[in-house]
C-alpha cells in the first residue's frame, strides 16, 4: 500500500513542492538580502572614479613661452612651452568634487611690453563649458574657480 501511494500523482505533487520549500530558503537569502555598505576611499588621492573626462581649450593673444595648469592638489593638467598665439584643445580628465574646480594657471609670456590675455574654457563631460581669464604681462599666476552650481 505504501508503494502505491508514492506513485500517486498526489505524491509527485508533494515531492515537488517539497523540492521547492527547500530552494526557496536559499533564494530567500540571495534576493532579500540588503546590500553591503561601499568600501570607504582616502581622501589623500583621488581615484579613476573621482574624475570627469573634459576639453581644455586655451586661447593666446601673443605667445607664451611657458604656460602651466595645475589642480588644487597640485597634479599638472598642462605644460607648454613655447606656445604660439592661437587656440588650442587638449583632452584631459579633471578632478570636480561638490561641482567645483579650482586650478591654477601660471603663464611666462615673455618680455612684451603691453598687456595680454589668456583665455581658459573647461568644458567637461556632462556641464556646459566655462571661460575663465587673466591679463597681464610678464610671469603671470592666476588662481581659477570653475563652479556648476544649480541656481
């Protein structure tokens, strides 16, 4: 009698669901488990993460014989030199954190005897682009902010 019962689609039914209950408490665990916390960085140096591919234009009314753009922290984005007069573009990847960038940018412009500009616009991967400048003669260094705040 007990053989015949386990051939009883009753019984098959009973096995499956057993089969079931038990691969249900795995799966349970696997899709209701919450996830881990992210591993924390150091603040020291930014990772590959922290930085946004961009374009860096430059613009020279006169010459440069060295131009150099730096990051707050002071890794070089640029180093020219002899730079003629002109536009020019350069890929590169900036570090903005809270949607700010400071840089600085030093510029040897030689011994002209009037005043020049140089002209620099960041535009970087999913922000509009913003132009940034100093005039001056001479060894010029020149603190610049770059900000997307929303307004």
């Amino acid at each position: 009698m007990v053989f015949k019962m386990l051939h009883s689609p009753l019984a098959g039914t009973a096995g499956v669901l057993a089969a079931l209950g038990l691969l249900a408490v795995p799966l349970l665990r696997l899709t209701s488990a919450r996830p881990s916390p992210p591993a924390q960085r150091s603040a020291a140096k930014p990772s590959t993460d922290d930085l946004t591919p961009a374009v860096l234009r430059l613009k020279l009314l006169t010459p440069a014989r060295s131009i150099r753009l730096k990051t707050e922290v002071g890794g070089i984005l640029l180093d020219l030199t002899d730079q003629a007069a002109g536009e020019s573009e350069y890929g590169t990847s900036l570090p903005i954190r809270n949607d700010a960038l400071d840089l600085l940018l030093e510029a040897d412009l030689g011994d002209a005897p009037s005043d020049t500009a140089v002209f620099l616009t960041v535009m970087p991967d999913g922000r509009e682009g913003q132009t940034r400048y100093t005039i001056g003669s001479g060894a010029l260094t020149q603190p610049l902010r770059f900000n997307w705040h929303q307004r």
